[in-house]
C-alpha cells in the first residue's frame, strides 16, 4: 500500500513516501513516551511553562480543551440574547493570533452550514437573522477599524469583546470607546457594549469589572485557544451554536489517548517526523469540500506552536506546491494517494486534532508550546512624533487622483531609500541597506534581486512578504499582495509566504538564516487619532514596520521595504513589475 490511513469516526488522516516513514520513525518514542496520556492528562512536566504554571497555581490554555468552556454555554447565549435584544447584532473582536483566526473560522463554519441548510430545505434557516458577521480588529490598520467605528449605523449594532491586552489592543479599544461616546450612548450602555475575556489574574480583568464590563474568566493565553474561552466567547455572541461544536469537538477525544488509531498523534509525528527528516516547511492546500479559513487558522498555530521550527505555506493560486527536499504538502480533503499528507474532518474535530498534533510535534522537536506567545512588534507601541491634525502631518496619503498627496512620512525606513518609482503622491519608494540590492535602478530589477535572493540560499530559502496594509480581500488590499506573492513564487520557485504585520509575529518565530524579507507599507487616506494618545494608527503602523525592519536587519537578514504613498496604484505598479514590466 502507497499510504498509510488513520481514521476516528469522521477524522481522516493519510501520509504517503517519505512523508509516511518519517512518520512511522517517530511514532515509537511518542508510545514509548506515553505522549497521549500525558496530554490527555495534562502533565505538567511536559514543558516548563506547564511546569511552572503548576507551581504558581494558574491554569493555561492546553491543546483541544472542549471541557472547561461549557460551563460558558449558558451565560453566552444570555448575553448574546440581552444584545439582541437592544438590537445590537454584529460583534467585533479585538484579540490576535491563532485564537482570534479559531473564532473567525467557527462563525464562518457557522455561517455555511446554516447556508447549506437553507439551500436544502428552499428557505432561510429558522436561525439566519439572529447570525451575524464577527470581525477581528487585530492592528493600527486604520481601515478595518473605520469600517466599523466610521459607520454609525453599523457602530451601534456593534458589541464588542477584547481578548488582548497588549498596547495595541488597548488603542483598538480606546478609539471605539471614543466612538461609542460620540454616538451619544450612555455610560451604562457603554459599559455593556464590551465584553472582556481575561485571566483573572491580568490587572486588565480587573479594571474591565470596575468599569462595569461583563467578564469572562479564562485560562493564560497560548497559541491553543480554539476552543478556550478567547476563541468561543467571540463565536458564540456572533451567532454560533458553541454548545453543539462543544459536543462535536468531545467526540474525538477519546482516540486522542489511545497508541493507535490516533489521528492527533499521528498528524503531530507527520509534523514533528518531516521537520526532524529534514522537510522544514509545509505547504497548506485545500480544495472545494475543505473548511473555509481552516488553513489561516492552521498557518499561525503551526509557527507558533513549533517555535518557528516548521514554516507554513497556505496554498493560493500560483503558489508552490510540489514537495521539493525541504517541503512536504499537507492537503486539507485532499487526495491520499498523491499528497504528501492528508486531513480531513468536521471542523470541530479538527480544531482538537490539529492543536494535539502541533502539541505532539512540539515534543518531537524539543519546543515549549505554552510558553507565552511571542509578542509581534505592534504589541510593544513605538515612539511616534507628535503630529497636527491632517492628512499630510498624520501621514495619510490624499485619495487616488488627488493633487498634492504627500510623500513618505519622515524618519528611517528599514535602510537607505535607493530610488522613488512614480509620480508624486502616487510612487513606491524603495529602501534598503542591503549591499546585495543597492545596483537595482527600478522595481522589476529590485523584484528580480529579492525573488532571486530567496531562490539561490541553497535551494533551502524561503520570501517572507510582510504587508502592513489593509488585509480585507474585498475592501483592502488583502487581493492584490496575494497576487504579488503568486507571481513572486513562480519567479523564484521557493516558497513565498504572506504575514500581515497586525497579525501575528512576523518576525522572531521564523528560519533567520533563510528569510528575505519583502515590507510593504503604504500611506492611508483617512488616520485616527487615538483618543489620550499623542499618535495616529497610521502612524504606529508605519513605527511597527521600521522596528520590524530594523530588528530583521538586526539579525542579518535582507530585508527590502516598498512604500506605497498610494496604495492602490503602488500595488498596481508592483504587479506589473512583479510580470516583467517597466
């Protein structure tokens, strides 16, 4: 037989080739070890951060906890009625990382399956109008923010829940505060419109109650969240049925302690046997039948949870996908019998299957997983100048087409700039210190040097495009650096990958001596003010990428940065660079 299938009721997991027996190489030590039944049970000595919760008496969040949430059920489905109620139906979340992309990917779940009903019964399910969309706010990125805090109508049918408490979350949080105010609510109602999700123990949890604020008592955040309190209580006001994804996700738990048959154990030897054989990145594919945002869910989780150890690709039209030496392919619903490695399942039973196997690879590789999760530059807010109000002195580039739009902000820019590219108000402009690029007279030869950079580090590199723009594939520029990257791919034939700047940690949990690093930053139409703040979210966005840029350099990394005084004719003009054009 080509491959090898593991599968628990629904839950499918094939590995084939190499692939296969990298796996089978470490699954011995695993039994040996008896890694299911120490996370089954919780065993503090796994690691030291579990070891040190221990002695401190503080609970953490483990991988596939669908236990200690459900007493959350009820008190979710009371809040969420008392917002209907008052006719608040949208929830907007201010969280980061791979809890906050769970909850995106529960509600979305949530969202088709209650389509596909509609669809097979010929009208709208009897829970259609009381679902509503939940968007995460995980940045200074303006845009996303103003969607919500611009739009009064959509403001005030907003809650709001607050699963960081880094200093970006708390500019998020201030701004719609002020905007909450400005829409003429009340203190008390204010009040009720956050939602705070916190360890009891963080100073943040206990400010959030004297301020009258409902809040949620949950362990300390780790990258394992999908099912913690952080990812569920978000969910849940936005709609989705948390009690029966509960149900659904305890279902597979008992093949996660037993030595055979484990889907969770034998994915994590897939991880942890490819990485110590050598294959030290791993390309995420999916075809029609795999779950919406389950691969954005799985990309963080994975460099997070492996300490950078394994670098994750999530496939999109152009990027690479035939396994090379260093790479493996892991398709979600794929083929068993041509892919690397395949998974497939209900979306509950794999948001337990993947945070176990990324705990079991964890092992494998010797890496902490509850250590706390490293904090992206964003979290640490960086000196910005204080500015007058307006568009030119905030840093916002004027709208497209508009007379006077202003140059690139001042102050340093990742390295020296090397040439602008364009007209006034509408060029890129491109910086770097790196010697190995300072010959390129235009962007197509600036792109030709990063692509081929990456494509020469011994068939073993990689091109990290960090975007500090606005990630909205419809409203944003989430399309256009998606196409950027594909066509980058097929130039260098190394793997390209895609990290928004607000999202998770760019840089710190990644393969140091490989990146070559593309930023991306770009001039914005319309800044906020943070309200007791003497700086704009356009401005921290552009601070967090120079510190982001200087700490890549820092660590001998190339690193080019493109500024966009215009983003949507800078990213044009990247695209056709990124073709071979002038």
């Amino acid at each position: 037989m080509s491959f090898t299938s593991v599968v628990s009721g629904e839950t499918s997991i094939t590995a084939r080739g190499p692939i296969r027996e990298a796996a089978e190489r470490v699954l011995g030590r695993l039994w040996i070890d008896q890694v299911p039944v120490r996370l089954a049970s919780e065993d503090a000595a796994l690691w030291p951060s579990s070891a040190a919760a221990a002695v401190e008496g503080r609970a953490l969040c483990w991988p596939g906890q669908p236990g200690p949430a459900r007493a959350l059920t009820g008190r979710i489905a009371a809040l969420r009625g008392e917002a209907r109620e008052a006719g608040v139906t949208e929830v907007a979340l201010l969280g980061r990382g791979a809890p906050a992309r769970a909850a995106d990917l529960i509600v979305r779940h949530a969202l088709d399956r209650e389509a596909a009903e509609a669809a097979a019964g010929g009208t709208r399910s009897a829970g259609a109008a009381r679902r509503s969309p939940l968007t995460v706010l995980d940045g200074p990125e303006p845009g996303a923010l103003l969607r919500v805090a611009g739009d009064r109508e959509r403001l005030l049918r907003t809650l709001v829940v607050v699963t960081g408490d880094d200093p970006a979350t708390d500019m998020l949080r201030r701004v719609l505060l002020r905007a909450f105010e400005e829409a003429g609510l009340s203190p008390g109602q204010i009040a009720r419109r956050f939602v705070i999700v916190a360890d009891p123990g963080a100073a943040h949890a206990k400010d959030a109650a004297e301020a009258g604020h409902p809040v949620f008592d949950a362990p300390r955040p780790t990258v394992f969240g999908a099912l913690s309190p952080y990812a569920l209580v978000p969910a849940g006001l936005a709609g989705a049925d948390v009690g029966a994804l509960l149900d659904e996700a305890t279902a597979v738990l008992p093949s996660l302690t037993r030595p055979e048959n484990n889907p969770g154990l034998v994915l994590g030897a897939i991880l942890g046997g490819a990485v110590r054989a050598g294959r030290e990145s791993v390309v995420l594919g999916g075809y029609a039948a795999a779950v919406p945002g389950l691969a954005d869910w799985i990309a963080p989780l994975l460099a997070e949870g492996t300490g950078g150890r394994l670098l994750p690709i999530v496939q999109r039209g152009g990027m690479p996908v035939l396994p090379t030496g260093d790479m493996f392919l892991v398709t979600l619903d794929g083929r068993p019998r041509q892919d690397d490695a395949t998974v497939s399942g209900p979306p509950a039973a794999q948001l337990v299957v993947w945070e176990y196997a990324v705990a079991v690879a964890a092992y494998l590789l010797g890496v902490d997983p509850l250590g706390p999760p490293v904090a992206p530059a964003a979290s640490v807010v960086p000196a910005v100048p204080v500015a007058p109000a307006g568009p030119a002195a905030s840093g916002a580039s004027a709208p497209p087409g508009a007379p006077g739009a202003p140059n690139t902000p001042g102050g340093d820019t990742g390295g020296g700039a090397l040439f602008s590219d364009g007209d006034p108000g509408r060029a890129v402009e491109v910086h770097t210190s790196d010697a190995a690029f300072a010959g390129a007279g235009d962007l197509p030869a600036v792109l030709d040097a990063v692509a081929g950079r990456a494509g020469s580090a011994g068939g073993r590199g990689h091109l990290s495009i960090v975007a500090y723009l606005d990630p909205d594939e419809a409203r944003g520029q989430g399309t256009q650096v998606r196409r950027l990257a594909g066509l980058l791919a097929a130039r260098c034939a190394r793997p390209v990958t895609v990290a928004w700047g607000c999202r998770y940690p760019a840089f710190g949990n990644d393969h140091q001596e490989k990146g070559v690093y593309l930023m991306v930053t770009g001039n914005v139409v319309r800044d906020v003010p943070v309200p007791d703040r003497h700086h704009r979210l356009g401005a921290v966005q552009l601070a967090q990428a120079l510190a982001d840029a200087r700490a890549a350099r820092g660590g001998g990394r190339p690193v080019v940065r493109l500024h966009l005084q215009n983003r949507w004719s800078g990213l044009a003009r990247l695209l056709d660079a990124a073709r071979g054009g002038a």
